[in-house]
C-alpha cells in the first residue's frame, strides 16, 4: 500500500513517542509516514497554516490529499488506515464528541502518562523511532 497519510507528532513527549511506535508496529502496511513536529522544515511544510500553539497542542494526521485532522478529529482516519482498524474506526467516529473528549484528557496529562509508562516500554519506542529516523544503507 502506498504511503496514506503522515502522522505528525511531538518528538520530545515520551507518551507521545511510545504511541507513535505502537502505530508504527500496527502499520504494517506502511500507509503511515511520521514526522516530528520538531522537524521545522516538514512540519512547517505539511502545517503551514496552523499557529505554533496550535500544531503544538497535538498531533495532526494529514492525509495525501492535504486534509489534515488534528487532535481526537484524527483517530477515526488514522485507525481507518490501520488493519483491521475498520471496527474501531466507526466506533470512534460515531462517538466522536466522546473521542474528542478522551483525546483532550489524555493530551493534557501526556507528561503524567508518560512518567507511568515503564522504562523498558519507553526504551522500545525510542528505538523503534531511531530504527525509522535511520537513513536507509
């Protein structure tokens, strides 16, 4: 499956990078490509009209077509592209007020929830997120 879409996310959030590589694990038709938000030159490119506080707040799925989804508007896409992520895809955008609510407490206690997650867990992420950021040999 050729490239979907692009995730952007914020690379100096531990959560974060611990959801990005739980993505990339599911992704394995590689629909999905991620860019950190700390990468001024594609994040700027692919957000530009979006005010830093804005692109900052959350992550933004943004898809080939240029449409970009941001914060909960962005899980029932983003699952959409995942397999077998059709189920919860509808779910989640037949509940989307829901969603949207689940997204934002989550965003705003990233930093607690990436202090609970378990040394070893944070570890895998950041390697699986060098392994990706690694220019193929």
């Amino acid at each position: 499956m050729p490239v979907q879409a692009i995730l952007v996310y914020d690379a100096e959030c531990g959560f974060c990078r611990w959801a990005v590589a739980k993505v990339m694990v599911w992704d394995r038709a590689r629909a999905i490509r991620f860019v950190a938000l700390q990468d001024r030159a594609k994040a700027d490119r692919l957000l530009s009209p979006m005010d830093e506080a804005t692109r900052m707040a959350s992550w933004h799925l943004v898809t080939i077509e240029g449409r970009v989804y941001s914060a909960g508007e962005g899980v029932a896409p983003l699952l959409r592209l995942m397999p077998g992520g059709g189920p919860p895809a509808r779910l989640a955008a037949a509940a989307q007020p829901l969603t949207d609510r689940v997204y934002d407490f989550v965003a705003t206690r990233r930093a607690v929830f990436g202090r609970l997650l378990p040394r070893q867990a944070r570890e895998r992420a950041n390697e699986r997120l060098r392994r990706h950021e690694a220019p193929p040999r």
